[in-house]
C-alpha cells in the first residue's frame, strides 16, 4: 500500500506555541479563565490545559475562533522550525507523498507554506479541525486517502487520536509537550531533531 506521511503545524511545523499563549492569555480576564505559563505546562495535554485554566467548554469556541483570528493576523510573524524544514525538504526529497492535518486556518497555513516556499511540497491539506476533533478527522482522512499514514506531530493528544485510529506516530519534541510527557505516552518514538524523526519514520513504515 502507498504511504503518506501527515505532519501536524502548530508546534511542529510552525511555532505558534509562544504567540498562540500570549493571545490565550490576553483572553483571561474578559473570560474568567487562568492564565498559563508555557515552560511549566509542557506536560500536560490540551485538555488537561484546559481544565487547568478553568475555562468553560461553551466559551471555547469563540476563544478557538479569537485565537485563529489573532494568529492570522500575525502570520508574518510565525517563525518555520529549522528542523521541521529539514525534515520536510528530506523527506520530499526522498519521494514521500506529505500532507498536513491541523486545527489552525486554511488562510494561516497557507500564507505560511507560501511564504517559506514549502506550498508544492504538500498533495494534502486539512485545515480547521476542532481542537478536540482530531480522532474523527484523522478516521476521515484515513479513509478518503486509502493510503498507510503516519503521522508527525508535538503533542499528547495527537497520540491520543492516532492511537483511536491505528495509525503509527512520530512524536517530536520541539513543540508543545515536552519529551518525557510524550515518551510517557510514545515510548520509544520520541524524536529530538531531524535527524531522530526520519529514523523512526523508516522503523514505522517496515
């Protein structure tokens, strides 16, 4: 069966981390929610940050929305992950069929692919997906593409999802969660570069 490999963007292609929780913060007192500090919430996943911030899951839509809004407007500020362009350029170099499964804008990602040039080296993007709806849009994807995927991605919950829907994941540690968080829950398929992740792709694709 062919293969693709699915990276997912904030935190592993892009690094939205810092921007993304300063406008979250921003938000906490119109909100009536707590504010995070990044460096000390690395290994807690994005529900687990959630419940720490006390915020309400009604009001996580309009926040969800805030967020994108702000992130687009700061699109030219968001910064490619020097690994993350190595591992891109490697692997489409090597032949591998890449897409893109995320929960930011179809209009942030793609100014942003644009802007580094990396626009031609993806044949699928999926964009908007609800932050908590990684499950059911990887079991989608799984389907329409028929195709073997791993996937690429910074956080618990994206083991979480992929776990659900039998897919292999590569877990890198440049982005939100921290390496021991995700060993806990990725052992054995934690990378720290480039280098460690096209490794584990190859273990995974055998």
């Amino acid at each position: 069966m062919d293969s693709i490999i699915l990276f997912d963007f904030d935190g592993t292609i892009a690094d939205t981390i810092s921007a993304g929780l300063e406008i979250i913060n921003s938000h906490a007192d119109k909100f009536g929610y707590k504010k995070l500090e990044g460096d000390i919430n690395t290994h807690l996943s994005a529900f687990q940050l959630v419940k720490l911030a006390e915020i309400k899951f009604w009001k996580l839509p309009y926040l969800i929305y805030q967020l994108k809004e702000k992130l687009s407007e700061k699109s030219d500020e968001i910064q490619l992950f020097s690994e993350a362009e190595t591992l891109i350029k490697k692997m489409k170099e090597a032949g591998l069929e890449l897409g893109i499964l995320t929960s930011n804008s179809e209009k942030t990602v793609t100014a942003f692919l644009k802007r580094y040039q990396l626009d031609s080296y993806f044949s699928f993007i999926k964009t908007n997906v609800p932050i908590f709806g990684k499950k059911k849009a990887l079991a989608k994807a799984k389907k329409a593409l028929n195709k073997k995927i791993i996937y690429i991605g910074d956080e618990i919950r994206d083991i979480e999802a992929c776990r659900k829907n039998d897919i292999p994941i590569v877990s890198i540690s440049w982005g939100l969660n921290s390496y021991e968080s995700l060993e806990a829950h990725n052992p054995g398929f934690v990378a720290k570069n480039a280098s460690e992740t096209y490794k584990l792709y190859e273990l995974l694709l055998k």
